[in-house]
C-alpha cells in the first residue's frame, strides 16, 4: 500500500505551496484522496503528477496546456514545447532590443554615444551645462528612439528651413506678420529634439544672438538673420501670450 501524506507534507515535500496544491485540485489538475475527516491525502502517484505540474509551469505554460502535456499523447506535448519555444524566443529576441535601447539611451545620455557623423562640435558643452535636464534626457530618447535616417532628414528640414527663413528677411517679410509668425512657427516645431514652450524658444533666440557661434551660423546664411529670427520668435510668442522680457526656459 502506497504511502499516503498530507497536505502539509507534500507541499514540503515538493516545495509547492499549500494554496498552489489547493488551486491545481480546484482547476483540476490534481485529484488528491480524502481520508475519513475530508482530509487531503497524496499518494506516489500524485507527488509524481505534482512534479509534473511544476515542471510544466516553469517551462511557462498555462493551465489547459499542462492538462494537455499531463494526460495527452506524447505528440502534442512536444507540439506544445515547439510552440513555446518559438514564442520565448520571440520573447529574447524582443528583449534584447529593450536591453539594445536601455544602453544606447544610458550612452546618450552621459554623453559617451560614439555617434560622429551626427554629433555637433558642441555636443560635450551642452552636456556640461544641461546634462541634468529633462531637455537633455529627451534629447537622449530622440536620439534612442530615431534612426540616422530619420535624424538626418529632420536636421535637413531644419536647414531648409533656415533658407526659407533667410529668403523671408530678404523679401521684407517683417517679425509679427502672418508670415513671420508662420515662419516662427515651424522654426519651433523643427526642433525635434526636444519639446520646446513657446517661452523656451524665447529663450534660444535670444541666445542665437547672444552666443557669437550661433549668430555666425544665422548671419552666415544671411547678414543680420540671427537678429531677424530672434524678433520673429519674440513677435510670435507674445501673440501666444509670453512675456517675452521675462521669458523662462520651462
């Protein structure tokens, strides 16, 4: 006669918790005995099947799986190991294009993303004075999140741009027109590289003006650009209601 254990017993016996035992008898998983008081007993039999069951749910699969590789043929559980297999290594592959991302972010964000042909010459300036700001973070997870396609047509289209602002100043188009605030507008939304207020972009044109480098990029597509765009923007985002005297980088 096969010797008969206890609830208690099995679950130390197997490691599997008293409420786990609990929950394969009631999705019917298990079918232990009952003694004379109503009390669970487990034979070899079912300390076999329990270590099945664990086996079976480790290799992560569901309930109505595990009935399948318990009582089923021998076939379908190996069709169900082959199905599992594709679908965690799906899961691997998904996950280290996660760990991929994690690490390119984490470089980027620390400035050590080894990255020529898009990096600017300021790059390790603007990392020391804004490092720590949530503009460089999403400075980093654009950079994550882009291809150097897309981050190579997006700063074309600012270039662009800066041309059409140019070929603006030339025609006489005046800062707070229609034109200019359009112009403003999309000079604004170029700047893909982080979200930028209508009181931030303030606040980097006076800085085109101020900072000697960024006016000769301006003024070297056109003379005097640099204090054109900068009165574009000013115009611009006091018609959206900043003050543009006060202006802070938010």
């Amino acid at each position: 006669m096969q010797k008969q254990l206890t609830i208690g017993e099995t679950s130390a016996r197997c490691a599997v918790s008293v409420r786990m035992l609990r929950h394969w008898e009631s999705v019917g998983l298990l079918h232990p005995g009952r003694d004379g008081n109503g009390y669970r007993l487990y034979n070899e039999d079912d300390i076999a099947r329990i270590r099945r069951i664990r086996l079976y749910r480790d290799l992560g699969l569901i309930t109505e799986q595990i009935r399948v590789a318990l009582d089923g043929p021998a076939t379908e559980t190996l069709s169900l190991m082959c199905e599992q297999r594709a679908r965690i290594s799906g899961h691997i592959t998904q996950l280290q294009l996660i760990l991929q991302d994690i690490d390119e972010l984490s470089a980027y964000a620390h400035n050590m993303k080894e990255d020529e042909d898009m990096d600017t010459p300021y790059t390790d300036e603007a990392h020391d004075r804004w490092g720590d700001s949530p503009q460089w973070m999403e400075y980093a997870e654009y950079r994550t999140r882009t291809d150097d396609a897309q981050q190579q047509a997006d700063l074309d289209a600012v270039r662009t741009l800066e041309l059409e602002l140019a070929q603006a100043m030339r025609d006489g188009v005046q800062p707070g027109s229609e034109a200019a605030d359009e112009l403003a507008l999309r000079h604004r939304e170029s700047l893909t590289w982080y979200h930028v207020t209508p009181s931030m972009h303030v606040c980097l044109a006076k800085m085109y003006v101020n900072d000697p480098r960024f006016r000769a990029h301006y003024d070297g597509i056109e003379p005097g650009l640099a204090v054109w765009l900068r009165d574009a923007i000013e115009a611009q985002a006091a018609a959206e209601g900043v003050d543009v005297e006060n202006a802070r980088w938010e």
